[in-house]
C-alpha cells in the first residue's frame, strides 16, 4: 500500500517549529508494519500545494497535515477541494459543535473565522477533534483515501490513532503483522545478538533494530502468507531471553518502568543529581502517578552543597575530585542517611564542554544506586555534546536502579 | 531563490527519528530572509530517491541530507551520481583524512566501508566534516547549486552554518535583509502590539512574530531596495521598547540569559521544585559555564519533603494545600534560611491529567521568585497536557526571576 504525507505550514519550512507529526504518523504505521512512501513539506500557498498533490496523486493514501485553521493562511480545505474539483459549504451541524466547544471552554470566535472553522468539501466525512475545533475530512476517492487532519499534536495524534488508523487498517488487503518489543538497561549490540539468537529458526521474519531515547526497540514483522505462529513464537522467546528488562506495553518510558518496579516493591526513591542538574528527577516525574515511587530529590551543583546537603566530605573532595567513586559513594550515603530513603541514584560528571582534564576527560561520570542490600557505582565514558552526555548520565542511572532492583530480585 | 531539500532515510519515515535538520537549516535561512521553497523525504531506495530529484530539479538550490554513511543503504552519493551520469571515484586524500580523523579518536573502520567513505562525486567540491567521516559534497550544476550533507545533527549543523551557508549566500543577488530579536519575560500579545507600535512609519519592513520554546521571536525583514537604514531603525526602537526584555544574541535560552542576569549581579541562585521535578534546575544548567549562577535545588516531590526539607508548616499544607501561596512561600522561606542563597524559584502545582478539584483545576500552578529586597508569589493557570503544564512552568518561573532582577534593578 502507498502512502504519502503532505505536510502545510510555512512554521515547517522557517524552522519555527519541528515536524514531530511525520514521526508520530510514521511509527504508527511502522508498528502495523506500513509504510510511508514519501513525505512532502510545502509553505501556506495554494500553487505549492497543488504541486505536491500532482505529485503525490496516485497514493493509495494520502494524508495532509495542517492548513485546518480558520486564518487566511489556512489553505488545505481549499486546495484539496479545488484540485477535485469539489464544492466547499459551511455545515450547520458542525458549527454548532464549534460553538458548544468553544462554550465550554469559555472561549470564543469571531464570526468570519467561525463560518470558515466551519466549511466542509462536499462528499467528506468528518473525524472527531476532542482537543480542538477543526474536524479532520475524509474523502474517498475511488479506492484511494485523501485524510485532511490538523497540525497541533495534541489534536492530530488522538484523531489519527482513533479514527483514521482503523480506517488505513480496513484498507489492506492482507495485513503484515508485526511486534514491537523494547529492552531497557542493555547495550544494542547484546541485545541484538540475543534476540537474533533468540529467534533463529523462526523461518519469514523481518528483523529491525533501533536506538530510541531510553531503550532499544525491536521489530518484528511477518507476511501475511507466512507462518502464522510465528510472532507468538518469537514474542515467547524474546520474553525468555530478556525478561523484566523488556519494557511492559503500559510503560511509555523507561522512567515509567522504574517507577512501576519501585512501586511493585514497595519502594520510594529520591536522587541526589550534579551534572545532570535535576534531568533524572525531572524524568522519573515525567509520567502521572509518579508520587507512588519518588519522594524527592536534591540538584548539589556546587560542591557546597554537596558537603552541606548531602554530607559528602571536604577531604573526598579535595583528594578524589567531584567526580570519582569515592564522591557518588558519599552522595549515596546521604541520600540513605540523611534523606532516609529506601532506594535513590547519585551522579557526578564532566558534561562539557569544559572542564575535561586528561585524567577525566569530558564524558566522564559517575553514576551510582542503592536499593535495600545493594549498591553499585561505576564511571562511565560517554562521547558527544553536553545535551548528549546529560541525556546517556539520566538513562544510565535509571537503567543502572533497574539492573539493581531486577538481578537481586526486590 | 528557489531553494529545495531531500531528506534520506528510512528512519524518518518509520518515526524512528525526528526530522530536527529541516527546522534548523530552515530557521538559518530565514534568518537571512530566505525561504525554502519545499522539502521532500524520502526513504533508503534508489527510485524513490530519483523521483525526489526530478521534481526538485529546476531548483536554485537543492539540499540533500543524510544517506552519506558508508553501509548499504546510504544510497545518496550514488543516486545523485546516476542522475546527474556523472562516475563516482575513491579520493586517496579523503581516505588518508578519514583514517587519521579515526585514529585520533581511537577508532577504525573496515576497509570495504573506508573505501565507500571515501567516494566522491566527479566535479563535487567537499566541505569538511568536524564531527564525522562523511564530508559534504557541492556540485555546481550551471548556476544551480546542488550540495550533498550528512544527517547527524551534530555534523551538518557546522558544516551548513561554515561552509555552506556562505556559498548560498553569494549566489543572492539582492540580499533580503533581516534582524531578529528575541523577547522574554512577556505574552505575546503584548509583545506583538508593543513591536508594532515601535516600528510604526518605518516604511518597507516585514513583520513576523512567533513564540518560541521559552521566549518570543520577531522578525523583520527588508528587500534590498526599500529603506537601507530601516532595520538599523527598527532595531533602535525595539532596544528602547523592551529594554533587558531583549534576550542578547550570546543566550541560546531565556534560562542562559537569566543565569547572565545573576553572573553580573554576583547573585547564586537555587531551585525548589515540585511539578517540574527538577525541569527547572535542568533548564538553569542547560548551558556551559552554569556553576557561575546556580548552586543547586531540590525537588520536593513528597509533602514530607516540602516540610523536612524546606520547613514547610504542616498546618500551611493542611490548611492552604501544597499548590498554594502560603506553601510557595514558605518553600522560598527555606531556600533562603536553610539553604542561605541570595535568589531562588519554587514551584508548586497540579501538572495532571489527575489530581484537579473544582477550585484548583488541573494546570493550576504557584509560582515564586525572590532576589534581593524582593519577592513575588503569583498563581498561573495554564492549560495543555502534563509535559505542557510542567514546561510552561519551568518558563515562567525563569521569566518571574528575570522580571525580578529587571524591574529592582540588581
């Protein structure tokens, strides 16, 4: 099946905002084992629009993205109509439901840009909008399927997985299968080697593997003809070989998932963070619910605070440096003795740019955990930009408490 | 100038990576008042590739990225070469370049990738690659440029700003110029109105407003033959408008600059947070060089950590809540007495999606900030999802402390 995106908006095209919606609708669809043939960003301009349509016409589905507003830069209904040849009207029953919308909210519109967050091209369906006022627009076009849907994600993302994804669904002949795995807390080449090893044998399966933010995703997908015990087998094998460090369905990050483990236990948590500045807390607070695992946690950017809040010693300091085991060790002890918890992470590192010295070059940190009966600190050498080497300490320390709760069975 | 650009990779196609070099050579561009005119994604396949180059033939410029790699699918190299009927070579200097580029690092490559790595387009002039092994590669096709660049952020952004920004630059014959100020600390609707009033009878000028991460955009812009001394002007009036509003161009962030604001005030800060979980302690060290203006924070996530902690009264949480004035208050109380800095932020709010009541409704945030003879405690009210709430949280309480600073004049 040939799918293609157009997306509108000159905020794509200046760089005023990131297209995050490509990557959202495309990994939808890579998890039902679809693809997207080509995506295509123009500005707010009917020729421009009219061109990608001619060149995108001939999709099997065609998805535009954007131009739904009620403003005159808003284009996508009228192109889309006018390259049909199709009327646009004003619907009665949807501006109603605008209005109501808008009344519950206790906001308003004016009456020109109602009419037009009103207008529909003849022959469309309408998809449901729950966060905001324009409707996407359904148009079959003999077997071909053309979906006019908004750009903010929080209006795109619910109307796409609700409403249009069955519809895409509907439309294959035969489905390829797939299953999406992820491991938290192990490297991608152990990983890849245990999961191919876990799956050999298994005949008529397409094996992908790929780095997202906190873990590694696999996928699995499976011809319609083929086997059709297959995934079931794989899904098997792969539980046994990874276990708990395969990421459930319900957790939507690794944080999510240390929270999940901490709770299951019994166990709250609180970190003690240097270098990166309060991003693990900030992470293990990302999901709701996330007062039933963490209590707290202190940022000792200074080594002041460090002594102060945490009681690490001057001495340490002074003989080991900010960064050394001997350092993580003593935050560790703070957290457990001053700050009483049950279970916590400590790191210290050189983010960079500055700061490196040959002994400790930048990408050094030290990360440590504790959990009842247990601890571990170790350094690590992380390599890229100080974004980067921030965002490898706060996986790391996550990973690093769920290696702890899981291999000593908390 | 008709500019164009391809982007390669299935990746982007299957959300397994957000497309962030088209916003950025997008924003680069418009900030020297040029447009791109379309851009096109496509996947690791020879075809697809092709089509995208036929319809972007005709272009001033075309923009290739990524699929520069030396593994099978990196198909860029070749399928320019084909189009174009132009031979492909091994470039023995390139090679002895990458080699040591490896060696440096402590790296190698195998030889059948070295020899991919190390091929270059016939005629193609390369631009040098600071962060990796695949240089650029510019081919001038009659007064079309046409330039091949990696995807990896981290290499194509100093390369497109050193060495290829400046060539597109030449080929401008009437440079649209440009300035862009950025505005932190007020809504945009104030800023919108307050910029238009300022550069009212400045005649030829093109206004553009857009928010922002963390602050507010303006742009102008100038054809060549208006007014050359308009945007001087502009720029003279808006510095008298917005005053220390103005973020100066060093700050990458609202975050940066505030730091800047307490460097020069030989002020440290330090954070007490609850709903950001330490967003704001991580924004604040964001940047390189941040020892200089904070010294730590912590993130009173539990009650009992608001009260042992930070000293919070019991009586104030039972009485007032934890997302209250009398509890912000009481935080600020304890960054200062127990934690003894001269300036601070707390934070107290309902993030969501749970944990709203009819009087203090999901997005209900209390902020504070004190600096020197001065303190503020406000109540905000800001909608969207958690991750939302929680960033327009971690701006506004920069911003209050910025305000702060700015209006007693520390």
């Amino acid at each position: 099946m040939n799918i293609r995106i157009i997306c509108i908006g000159d905020e794509l095209l200046s760089g005023d905002t990131v297209n995050t919606n490509l990557a959202f609708i495309g990994e939808e669809l890579a998890n039902h084992g679809l693809n997207v043939a080509a995506e295509t960003c123009v500005p707010d301009d009917m020729d421009a629009i009219h061109d990608a349509i001619r060149q995108s016409d001939g999709a099997d589905v065609l998805i535009f993205i954007g131009g739904l507003g009620p403003t005159t830069d808003d284009l996508t209904r009228a192109a889309v109509a006018s390259y049909l040849g199709f009327q646009i009207r004003v619907d009665e029953s949807l501006k109603q439901h605008i209005i109501s919308y808008l009344g519950e909210r206790r906001r308003n519109m004016a009456d020109a840009y109602l009419d037009i967050q009103s207008q529909v091209i003849d022959t469309a369906e309408l998809l449901p909008n729950n966060n905001g006022t324009a409707p996407g627009q359904l148009i079959r076009r003999g077997n071909a399927l053309w979906a006019l849907l908004p750009g903010p994600p929080r209006e795109i993302k619910p109307m796409f997985i609700n409403f249009l994804l069955p519809k895409i669904l509907e439309k294959c002949d035969s489905i390829v299968e797939t299953l999406t795995v992820r491991v938290c807390a192990l490297p991608e080449s152990i990983v890849e080697s245990k999961a191919r090893h876990a799956i050999e044998g298994i005949s008529g399966l397409h094996f992908a593997i790929c780095i997202k933010k906190d873990c590694i995703m696999i996928r699995l997908s499976k011809p319609a003809d083929s086997n059709p015990q297959a995934l079931d087998l794989a899904k098997q094998r792969l539980q046994k070989e990874f276990g708990h460090y395969l990421l459930p369905d319900e957790c939507l990050t690794t944080a999510h998932y240390l929270g999940i483990l901490l709770k299951d236990r019994h166990l709250m948590m609180a970190t003690a963070e240097s270098c990166t500045g309060g991003g693990i807390a900030a992470a293990m607070t990302d999901t709701a619910g996330s007062s039933e695992w963490i209590v707290g946690g202190v940022v000792t950017y200074a080594n002041e605070w460090k002594m102060n809040v945490l009681g690490v010693h001057e001495e340490t300091l002074q003989r080991h440096g900010a960064v050394s085991e001997a350092t993580v060790h003593q935050m560790l002890d703070g957290l457990q003795m001053r700050f009483d918890v049950q279970a916590g992470v400590a790191v210290s590192g050189i983010a960079g740019p500055g700061g490196g010295t040959p002994e400790k070059p930048v990408g050094t940190v030290v990360i440590g955990a504790f959990a009842p009966h247990w601890r571990c600190v170790k350094t690590f050498h992380f390599s890229g930009l100080r974004d980067t080497v921030r965002q490898r300490t706060v996986n790391a320390a996550i990973n690093l408490l769920i290696t702890g709760l899981l291999e000593t069975n908390h």
